[in-house]
C-alpha cells in the first residue's frame, strides 16, 4: 500500500501539487484535511489536495521520506514518530515539523444506542476490534482508555481490524460491541443513521488521567458538549483529547509554508464552513509551544510576524 501510495503521489507532487496525507474519506481526519487544503488553495497561489492512503504509519514516514509534502497528525503520534518509539518503535522520523496546531481533537467509545454497555468495564470479555495495523494510535488510545478501568486488550475478545473505519463497520454488523473514534467524523453519523449510537463518558480524576499520559503522552480529558450536529452526544460527555496537527516535512520550502499558515490563520470562517469542526479553530494557537515536534521554518517567520510565538 505505502509503496502504490507513493507511486500516486511521485507525479502530482512534482507538478507542484502540495498533498495532505491523511486517514480515508469518511474520516474526521480527512474533513480536517480536505478543508484545509481547499481554504489554503483559494487564499493563496498552491495547488492543494487531501489524498486519504490509511493509517498513520503509512502516511507520517512519507512526509519524512519526501514523498508527501503534508500530513495530518495528532501530538500523541507525532512525538512517536519524531522520537521511534510508541507506534514507531525503532522508526525515528528527524524530519517531521510542524506546519500549524489546528484544533483539540476528541476521541470515545461509541456503542448502540439500546446497548447494555454503560461503561468501559462493561466491555470485558465482549467482542471488541483490535490489532489496528494500519492505525497503531487507536490501540493506542484504546490501551491507554483501558488502564484506567484497571483492563488491557486481553480482557476482551479481540477482533482484529486495521482500522476504526473497519471497527466501525463491525460494530454495525453486530460483529463487535463497541467501536473508538472522533464523535464529530461521517463514519459516526453514518453508523447512528443505521443503527442508533451513543458515546460513553469517561471516568476522569488525576489518578486516570496520570495512566492516559503515561501510556499516551499529550492525551488528556475532555468535555465534548451536546450539540445539534451530533444527536447522539445529548449530555456532557467525558471524552479523550490531544491537540491535532498539520505536519510538514522539512524538504518543503519555507515559502509554501508560509503560505499555507498565512491562509489559514486569516480565513477562519471559510474553514468552519467547510467542516463544523474548524470552530474550534483559535488562530492564536497555530503556533502553540510545548508540543514536542519543531515548527517548520516557514511557520515561524509568519506566527513572529503575526504575533502567536
């Protein structure tokens, strides 16, 4: 997949074409990056694209690689793969940077609507997707969500998939009892249109969100709010959150990332009317310090020219 992947991209990317790699259509991931790439296309002179490939670990190394220009990215998986370790163990990727802090991405179980589940021990020994090939960071995540309730993948009937588009699926085949992801993607509407879900809330306290970060560095507790985009969500509802990214690789030109940063930090109505996420788009924090990952050169000369960094 990764080798077809960069085939595709070889020609487009000399054309001058700049892609995002990201997660498949359907995704949260892929509405984040499709927008963005058309807000930068119609505010400045790049030709943009959002190519969705898969998981993380296909689309993060050919930004390091050179064979994508872009990608989207969490904080948790970006240290990962900057540093070798957790999902990337062994795989350093030195030349990752960060292009702009985008938005808090929210992540949670979700199970049927008239399911029995009301917390996440109630998942032990139940059927529930696991392995995640192609998007280690869900394990992850999950792994991370789990210790908390004092349960590993052990304590449930794994079902491998290799993603939570897949999970998904099974959840709504009946095949599993639960699925983990971003409350606000298509795949989730999809999924409440067909069978009727809800999410689960969280236990947090400082003890659990000490065991969420030391398994998951840069994952903390958040409150996703009921709103009419998301039916399903009808109360306060405790979730899992990291600061979502816009990597770069450091072979682009500092001039396209000005120009990317520059677009997005000037045209934040046109990103909410691309996907209502962009809402919690805070210009002001594009440039966010402490993350883990150095921005790219370009980024910084416009945050110190407008002002963030």
């Amino acid at each position: 997949m990764a080798g077809a992947a960069a085939a595709l991209l070889a020609g487009p990317s000399a054309a001058q074409t700049v892609s995002i790699g990201t997660l498949p259509q359907g995704s949260l991931a892929y509405s984040i990056a499709s927008t963005a790439a058309k807000v930068i296309a119609d505010n400045s002179d790049l030709t943009m694209r959002a190519v969705g490939i898969g998981g993380s670990n296909i689309f993060i190394p050919q930004v390091n690689q050179g064979q994508l220009e872009m990608s989207t990215a969490n904080a948790v998986e970006a240290n990962f793969a900057r540093t070798g370790t957790g999902t990337f163990p062994g795989r350093p990727n030195p030349n990752l940077r960060i292009l702009a802090r985008l938005v808090t991405f929210q992540v949670g179980f979700m199970v049927k609507r008239d399911s029995p589940i009301q917390r996440i021990a109630d998942f032990k020994g139940q059927p529930f997707p696991s392995g995640f090939t192609s998007q280690k960071i869900v394990e992850v995540l999950v792994r991370a969500a789990f210790a908390t309730e004092g349960m590993t993948f052990s304590d449930v009937k794994g079902v491998p998939v290799p993603n939570f588009v897949r999970a998904t699926d099974e959840l709504v085949s009946g095949k599993v009892v639960g699925s983990f992801l971003a409350p606000g993607s298509g795949v989730v509407r999809k999924a409440n249109a067909r069978i009727g879900i809800r999410f689960l809330s969280m236990p947090e306290s400082a003890a659990n969100a000490a065991k969420v970060a030391s398994i998951a560095p840069g994952a903390f507790y958040t409150a996703v709010k009921p709103s009419k985009r998301m039916p399903y969500i009808d109360k306060p509802t405790t979730m899992l959150g990291f600061d979502y990214l816009l990597l770069v690789g450091s072979h682009v030109g500092d001039g396209v990332a000005y120009k990317a940063v520059k677009a997005l930090h000037e045209n934040k109505k046109a990103l909410v009317a691309g996907h209502g996420v962009y809402r919690g788009f805070a210009p002001k924090l594009m440039g966010k310090k402490g993350i883990g990952v150095d921005y790219h050169p370009g980024s910084l000369k416009f945050y110190r020219e407008a002002g963030i960094r």
